[in-house]
C-alpha cells in the first residue's frame, strides 16, 4: 500500500455519483415489490380459475409465473444497488503523478502505478439508460496483493481517468 508522499502530486480529482445508485436502487425495489404484488395476485386468479377452464393447451401458471420471477429479479436487482450505495458512500477517486488513490465509505486505497497489474475494460452500451445507470462503461484495475480498484460510468469523467491510468501503466 503505498503512502501519500510515494503517490506525488495530484492530477485529478474524480468524484462519484454514488446518489443515482441510491435512486436506482430505490426505483428498482419499488418496481419490484409492484411486480411482484401484480404476480402473486395474478397467480391466485390464474390457479383459482384453472380448475374450472376445460382443456387448456399449456401450463396456465406458465405467465404468472413469469411476472413473479421478474418482480423478484427487480427485487434482488435494487437490493445488490442498494448494498452498493452503501458500501460505496463518498467514492473519490484522486489521480497522482505515481499512482492513484481511492476513497470509499472514508476508507482510502493508494496504489502506485508499479503496483498495477493489469487493468480490465468493460464497455457496454452507450444508450442513454445504460449511461444513466452507469453501465456504459467499467473498469477494474487489478494491483498487487489480489487488491482491486472498480470505476464505472457513474464516476465523472470515468474514461478521462482510464487514459490517464493506460497511459501511466502502459497496460
């Protein structure tokens, strides 16, 4: 782990929008919980009035079952944002001249750039949801001692600071 003074002078400061994880992750449990109301109450009507409806050419819980799993898909989807908001809290990420230093929840991670093994780019699309959500691009930076440091598109300036950490590392 590297110190203050081996990371030089900052470059860059790179702040999070951790407040539009917190709003998906809001949106998405909420969405989830209606869903899934719509599904059981769905379920019920459908099961209740199956046994009345003569010869039917599939399973007529195959829908409702449907609409359940994707409430509780929305459900675990908010919940996983959610644990993410809040183990992210004042994510910043600062760029020196000799590496790089991440803070979450308070919590600081400095590495130099020799300590940087390889960095993993993930792009997807750039629709404008996935930008909103910040899925539009992601990035890990793998560092000596099995530590990893993950950006996404919800970082200001996400791809500013993957230039800046290609072009220090060369990977």
């Amino acid at each position: 782990m590297a110190t203050e003074t081996d990371l030089g002078t900052v470059l860059g400061t790179y702040s999070t929008e951790n407040a539009r994880r917190g709003r998906l992750a809001v949106v998405l449990l909420l969405a989830g919980a209606a869903v899934s109301a719509a599904g059981v109450a769905f379920w019920v009507a459908v099961d209740d009035g199956a046994g009345r409806l003569a010869g039917t050419a599939g399973d007529p819980l195959l829908l409702p079952s449907a609409v359940l799993g994707l409430g509780f898909g929305l459900l675990i989807l908010g919940a996983a944002f959610g644990i993410w908001f809040l183990n992210r809290r004042g994510e910043v990420f600062e760029l020196y001249d000799n590496g790089l230093r991440c803070t979450r929840a308070g919590r600081p991670v400095s590495v130099t750039w020799a300590e940087v093994e390889r960095v993993d780019v993930r792009r997807g699309k750039d629709t404008a949801l996935a930008r909103w959500a910040g899925a539009d691009l992601g990035y890990t930076i793998h560092c000596a001692g099995n530590r990893k440091i993950t950006v996404t598109g919800l970082t200001r300036d996400a791809r500013g600071l993957l230039r800046h950490v290609e072009a220090a590392t060369g990977r």
